[in-house]
C-alpha cells in the first residue's frame, strides 16, 4: 500500500478508497441534514466549514454541544448561580453560526465581549472577539479547534496496542480510591496537599500572569476554591477578579455567558433560551445541549499526580482533565445517565450525517458517547457519520497516534460504525496507519487540505468547506 500524497493549496480530497464519487448539489429535493457534535472552538471550526459549503450544498444544522464545562466563566456560573447549563460552549456554537448582517455582527461582538477590571486602560476591547478566558480554560490545541482525538482506552483496548509506550492496566471503572465523588477541579489519589502537583504549579503561573495583566481571566487549576464549596469552579477566574484587593465580580464574564444565564433563568427551558438567543445573532442552524443539565467530567489518569508518575489518580472536572499532563486511561460523566437533550435526540434519529470533531476528544466529543440515551440514538440513526480528525496534540491525548484517536471512539461506544475519516494531508502524518483505523470502524479515510495556510494547526473555514462537499453530498 503506498502513501497518499499531501494535498496542496486548492486541490481536490483524495479518498483512499478510490474516487470520491458523484453528489447532489443539496437544492434539488430537500436539505442535507447535519448533526455536528463537540464543544468550544473544535465545534466552532466545524460550524463554520459547514457554512462555507454554501452555495454548494443546502444543508440543515443542527449542533449539539456537550455541557460538562468547568472552567473561567462557565465555572464561575456554574459554582454561584448554579447555572443549569455552562454558557460558553453554547455561546461559541451560535456566535459561529451567526448571520453576516451587520445587526447580527453587532450582537456577535456583544456576546463574544469580556469583561475586564475597571481601571484597566484597554478594558473596551477586553475580551473581544478573542474570547480570552475561553482560550485560557480550554487547552491550547483546542482554542484552535485542532485539539487531537484521543483514544485512550483500558488495557486490552484497541487504542492500548496502538500506542505501546503508554501503560493501561486500569478498566473504565477503575477507581484509584473509594468513596465519594469529588467536587469537579480535584485530583483523588493524588500527594497529600504538601506534595508538590502541576495543579499547584499552573495556579502559581496562572497568578503570576494575573498580576501582569489582571484583566485577562485564566483557567481554573483544579485546586479548591478558598471559602467555596464547590471545589475548583472556576476559582482562579474568580481570584484574578480580585487582584489588586477590588473585587470585580464582572471581570472575565463573557456578555454573551450572562445573557444565555439570564435567558435560562427567564425562561427554564433550556431549549427555549438557546433559541432566542440564536434569534439574536441570525444564527444559520440550531444549538442545542447534549443534555438538559449540566454533567461533570472524570478521567482515571495513570501519572495525574507528578509526585506518583506510576499510580492510576481520579481527576475531576472538565478543565482539570482538559490539562492533565498524565495519561487518560478511562472517562467518565456524573452524573453517569443524565437526561439527554429531546430534541437532540430527534435531530439524530432524522439526520443525514453525523458530524464528531474536531475538538479535545476526551472533554468535547467522546462526553456525547456516554449519555445513554444519546449513545442509543448515534447507533440507531439511519445518517452516515463523519469523523474530522484534529491537526495537532493538547495535554490531554499528548502522546497518542491519529489512529488511537478513531480507536477511542469504538472503545466508548463498541456499536459505532463510521462511514468517512477526514484529515489533513500533511499534518496526519503517515496515513496508512490511519486508513486500517478508519478501516476497523467501516470508514474510508479522506485526505484533504483543511489546515490554516500559514502552517499553524488551525482549521480553515473555507478549506474545511471545500473537503466537505463531496463528502456530505455524495449519493447513497
């Protein structure tokens, strides 16, 4: 078998199957039907390169988005306003599917502003379209949306031969310690609170950082909240509120955070207050939540504790998960069987696509696999699926090949079966391992430009658009 060749600027994608066959131009009978699962800027590229496959395809989307952030402002929410469901992720999905209008534009800068401290000289463009604390809570492969897929899974696992160097003894309920589960942001089984950690370490920096540019939110460590009970809520966001002794309690809120708080306490229906918050920025689709409350995140993680590199430690919540710099051996949710999203559900069971990636595979797209119910619906769902791979490692599947990536997927939900594997020519490295991957799950392996082209691993709205096409149109 010999390897595809890199793609180059502008050509076409290169199935490694064969021709990439014939499509419908999306207008001669009804719209394409798109799910797109993920989270954060992962979801947001996939978003927008489904936009850009107008006017080619007319295509119906509807992104589902998981709901298990802990970080920054979705933390912060989440610990003192018991937020129903963590903002940001749901405000970056309807920012990205916003109309181009200018009052829709407008509305888009609106939400996506964050506020900084008073007193900060720049404090009006603070935030902005970059979303500062987002990027600072979610890992740094994945404020690009190329946070690779990872497939990490127990021993014996698929993903396990793939990656000889990483060690899996413990199984998806293996549990370094009994007892209760711990509030999100902490580390069970880890060095006693003496004992040098990496949480201990990126709270240090992250402080440090603070006292030189105080308006811009960090992430939280994973260390408890000082004088909370809801341990590691967006802690350090909410200490970096504080610097200078003026407590700000607005300072690294994104607006676009509050209002969709807002609309969730107007209105109780999750559902409801997403909609009329797509109403304002025009927005080219549907978000809806994976489920209809928020979920916390746990990983069973081999070396989570730098002072034991060889103990398997239980990590809790989102970000700290997002950041370990140990190896994920088992993923959780907790609750384990949340109630799913309704009319998520009903959009699977009536799709013609189901999109997963790119995004943080263990904290943006394999969370989807875990709610029973959603699992149900992905495996009982007439719609091909689609796997867009990531361009480039973050801490969470930091030393795991592209095909473990695929191998995690089948490892969280066996049933999956996947029609297309979409990655970059030049940055999947060699495909052939990829293409047998793709191969164990029923998928051809798609090779195509989709990469920035000033070489960083940032997916290109345009070039995403481009490689998906001929995918989502092609005939039955």
């Amino acid at each position: 078998m010999t390897a595809a060749q890199p793609a180059g600027p502008g050509s076409e994608p290169v199935e490694r199957n064969g021709a990439t066959g014939g499509f419908s131009d999306g207008k001669s009978g009804r719209p394409i039907k798109v799910v797109a699962f993920g989270g954060g800027h992962g979801l947001a590229a996939s978003l927008r390169g489904l936009l850009h496959c107008a006017p080619a395809l007319e295509l119906d989307i509807t992104a589902v988005v998981t709901v298990g952030d802990n970080g920054g402002s979705s933390g912060r929410l989440r610990a003192e306003r018991d937020a129903q469901l963590p903002p940001g992720d749901l405000r970056m999905a309807l920012t990205a599917l916003a109309g181009d209008e200018p009052g829709h534009q407008r509305m888009v800068a609106l939400m996506q502003h964050r506020f900084a401290l008073v007193g900060k000289p720049d404090r009006r463009g603070a935030g902005g379209s970059t979303a500062a604390a987002d990027l600072a809570a979610s890992p740094a492969a994945g404020a690009t949306g190329t946070d690779p897929p990872a497939g990490a899974g127990p021993a014996g696992s698929p993903a396990a031969g793939l990656n000889p160097a990483a060690s899996r003894t413990a199984g998806p309920a293996a549990h370094s310690d009994a007892g209760a589960v711990p509030t999100d942001g902490t580390v069970r089984g880890a060095a006693s609170p003496g004992a040098p950690s990496a949480a201990t370490g990126a709270e240090q920096a992250a402080m440090a950082e603070a006292d030189a540019d105080a308006g811009r939110a960090a992430p939280d460590t994973g260390r408890a909240a000082e004088g909370g009970d809801k341990v590691g809520w967006g802690n350090v966001d909410r200490r970096i509120a504080s610097v200078g002794g003026k407590h700000d309690p607005l300072a690294g809120h994104a607006v676009g955070n509050l209002l969709l708080l807002g609309l969730l306490e107007l209105l109780g229906d999750p559902v409801q207050a997403i909609e009329q918050a797509a109403d304002m920025v025009g927005a080219r689709g549907r978000v809806l939540p994976m489920a209809s409350h928020a979920v916390g995140i746990e990983a069973d993680v081999r070396g989570g504790d730098p002072a034991r590199p060889d103990d398997v430690v239980t990590v809790c919540g989102q970000h700290a998960v997002a950041i370990t710099t140990g190896h994920v051996e088992a993923l959780r949710i907790v609750p384990s069987s949340p109630p799913a999203c309704q009319p998520a559900v009903a959009a699977i069971a009536e799709a013609d696509w189901l999109i997963f990636g790119p995004g943080s595979w263990y904290t943006s797209v394999l969370p989807h696999l875990l709610v029973p119910e959603l699992a149900e619906a992905i495996v009982a769902s007439p719609a091909r699926r689609l796997v867009t791979l990531n361009l480039a490692a973050d801490n969470e599947t930091l030393g795991l090949s592209v095909a473990d990536h695929l191998a995690a997927l089948h490892w969280y939900l066996p049933r999956l079966r996947v029609d297309t594997v979409l990655a970059d020519a030049k940055w999947v490295g060699e495909p052939d391992p990829v293409h047998r991957a793709a191969e164990a799950l029923g998928a051809r392996l798609v090779l195509a430009p989709l990469a920035v082209a000033d070489g960083s691993p940032k997916h290109d709205p345009e070039s995403l658009g481009t490689a998906l096409v001929p995918v989502l149109g092609s005939d039955r």
